[in-house]
C-alpha cells in the first residue's frame, strides 16, 4: 500500500506551471536522468519496507511497549516534518545531488546504528537520525520537476510511482525471507541498499544546480509545517475544506493501521502454536502490496474512467470501513486476506483520487503550495495516529484498534456524502 505515496505528489505536479524552467530538456536526456532516480527510490523504499515489518518485534526485545513501537514511529514523522522542508529549500540553493546524499547517508547511518544498537535509547537515535535527514523522497520529487519538460512530467511520476510498488512488494519479502538468518539481518540488508542507493546517486545522477527561473518561484515550492499562516486561506472554501479534511481522515487511518498492523497481527493471531513473527507478517506486507502493483498499475485508470473520482472516493471509504471492521471478526491468519483485500482497495484508491480533486480546486500557480499543504498533513497524522494505534493494542484493545479507523472512515464517508452538489458537479 505504500504505493499510494507516490500518488500524493504525482498528480499536483503535472499540472504547475511555474516552475517550467527546463521545457527545452531534450527527451533522450530525460530519460537518462530519471532512470537512476528510478533506482534510487527504488532502493529506499525497498530499505523502508524491509525494516516496517521488523521494528515493532525488533524494539520489543529491548523493552518497548507498544505504546514506545508508536513513539518510535512518531519521533521519526516529526523530525522528517522539521528537517524535510529545510533539506528542500538549502538543495534549491546547492544543488539535488549533494543535498540527496546526504539525506541518504543519514539514512544508511540509521539502519546501522539500528543493526549494532544494543538499547532502547540507541534505537530511538537511530530514527531520529533516519528522520531529520529524511528528505530522499521530497528532494527526488523536486530534481524529477527540474529535468522534465512539462508535457513529461506525469508520465515521470508515473515510472516513480512503480518503483514504490515493487519496493512495497518485494521489501517485506526479503525480511520474510532474511529473518531466519536472524533479526540483524533484515536491518543489515536495508544498510547495504542504502549504502547501494548512495553509490547509484554519486555515479549516475548528473549534478548541477537548480535553475534561477525555478529559485524565483517560491510559491511553486512546497511549504512545511511551519506554512499554515499560508495554508490558512485554502480552508475558507467549505468544498475544499471538506477535502482537506477527507484527505487528513485517510492519512490518519492509513498510518493508524499500517504502522499499528504488525503488533495487532502477533497479538491476534497464531501459527503452529505460536505467535505471528516478523517473517510471517513480512508475507502479509508483501501481499497487501501486490494488490497494491494490480490496483495502481491496472485498474486505478479504468475504475476512474467508469466511475468518477467522487464516487470512487465514497466506495473506497466504504471498503476501508469493512475491511477495518473485518480484522476485529476475523481469528485465522489465512483471512487476513478478506479484510486485507478491502482495505488495499479502498486505501489505494482514496488518496490519488482525493489529491487529484485537492489539485483540480486550486489555481495553477498554487499547485505547489497544496502540495505542501498535503505533506504537512500527513506528517500530522503521522505523528498523532501511530500513538493511538499502539496505545490500544498496549491496553490489548485489539477488536477497538479495528473499529478506531473504520469510525473515522465513517466520518469520511458522512463527509463525502455531504459534499455540496454543486461541487460534485464541478469536480466530476
């Protein structure tokens, strides 16, 4: 499912205009400067998902309640939220290149303190560390706008969007398959990607620094969480207030439920007698995001095509609502592909067609500042939904951490009910 994050910054981008400062890049040299960032978020996304599947039991062992599993995820999302927004702005003045390795070496950094940490303390620097230099995927977005033509630029997106649903796929298979060597190993292996990653930035991206035309378009630029003061103007329409808030409601229950799934799994269910371990779930991660590869690469077009965004997002609401629901009746691992199922569908879906309404309800020259706006509140919800995710399943709460985020789809779904007609109209 973490193939939908491509999504969010996919759709705004291909509809600026502000920052067309390279429309003369011959297409040959497109594609020889996409490819390697191709691989580099290829590379990342896999070390990312090889390690979610891993932390929660990983930290356990050194004493973490699940309560801290969420700290650790939400220390992560806050310093990102910090530092991703001055990684951005200092690579418009330096450069991509050397701004994106440094975030990818504090990230290889992370995974080994992570893999020798012999400490809780040590596991949360590890993450802070990760967090504050957590700018690869936001710097990769920006170097994509600055070497494509605008005619381009969203069938780029399109090639990175892939990469995050193989890295989702393949990611939690490796720690599947790497766990029985061991719980370094899996840890291990996301270093080296990283330290693979490094290698393919340093030696095939070109270097260079951003264009002027591009530093004279602040508003082009995303913003960070420091921007309400200019966010505040884009919650005065009700239509894409209620937007906004639909797209909030998707973020939190996401991040309620994929970063609280590993511990509710090894609670819920067993296997031989025994609890669900790392490499078992790492084979429920794996299939969530092979729905999520057929969804993205296959349907999501048709389905748009056929229904609407507007009443795609009203069945995607209702499919994680059952799907939510469903874990809290479900006893079996094997049926963790019913509820599985429903909530790839209904996840996959909701964010690209919510951000592309979001980016369709605002002026051209300000589809970078809603990209901010975007990015902002998912590291939000990033934040808060993690910790009552794991609070719940610390209380062994688990049938309520399944209702918890179908109640607050429920309201998405009450919200995108009430959309005024005349907007449904408009954005259809």
């Amino acid at each position: 499912m973490i193939v939908i994050k491509a999504i969010c910054w996919m759709k705004p981008m291909d509809q600026t205009s502000q920052t067309e400062v390279v429309s003369t890049v011959p297409a040959t040299d497109e594609t020889r400067k996409i490819l390697p960032i191709f691989l580099v978020v290829l590379i990342d996304v896999l070390g990312l998902m090889i390690i979610l599947p891993l932390l929660p039991f990983y930290s356990e062992e050194f004493g973490a309640t699940p309560f801290m599993v969420g700290m650790l995820i939400s220390i992560y999302a806050l310093c990102q939220l910090v530092s991703a927004p001055l990684l951005g702005r200092w690579s418009d003045h330096v450069g991509r290149k050397p701004l994106l390795i440094v975030s990818q070496v504090g990230t290889c950094l992370g995974f080994l303190l992570l893999a020798f940490a012999n400490s809780l303390p040590l596991i949360f620097l590890s993450r802070i560390i990760d967090g504050f230099t957590a700018g690869n995927i936001s710097l990769a977005q920006a170097y994509i706008s600055d070497v494509t033509r605008p005619e381009k630029r969203a069938a780029a997106f399109g090639k990175i969007a892939m990469a995050f649903g193989i890295g989702f796929f393949v990611g939690p298979s490796l720690t599947s398959f790497l766990f029985q060597f061991g719980p370094k190993a899996p840890i291990l292996a996301a270093a080296f990607l990283s330290f693979c990653s490094i290698v393919c930035t340093a030696t095939l991206l070109p270097g260079g620094k951003v264009r002027a035309a591009a530093q004279a378009a602040p508003q082009a630029r995303p913003q960070g969480l420091f921007a309400f003061g200019i966010y505040r103007k884009y919650f005065v329409s009700p239509r894409l207030r209620s937007l906004l808030v639909q797209i909030f409601i998707f973020y939190f229950t996401f991040s309620a439920y994929i970063y609280g799934f590993a511990l509710f799994a090894e609670r819920r269910f067993t296997y031989a007698g025994k609890p669900l371990n790392p490499q078992q779930i790492g084979y429920a991660f794996a299939y969530f995001g092979l729905i999520g590869i057929i969804l993205q690469g296959f349907l999501l077009g048709p389905l748009v095509r056929r229904f609407g965004e507007r009443r795609l997002v009203l069945y995607s609401f209702t499919a994680c609502i059952v799907g939510y629901l469903a874990f809290s009746f479900i006893d079996g691992p094997l049926w963790i592909a019913v509820p599985g199922l429903f909530t790839s569908f209904g996840n996959g879906v909701l964010r690209p067609a919510i951000t592309s309404e979001i980016s369709r309800s605002v002026e051209r020259y300000e589809q970078g500042t809603v990209l901010g706006l975007n990015q902002s509140l998912q590291s939000v919800a990033q934040i808060l939904a993690p910790l009552a995710s794991t609070f719940l399943i610390g209380h062994r709460l688990l049938a309520p951490w399944a209702w918890f985020p179908a109640a607050i789809c429920m309201l998405g779904l009450w919200l995108c009910v009430r959309m005024p007609r005349e907007a449904a109209v408009q954005m259809s």
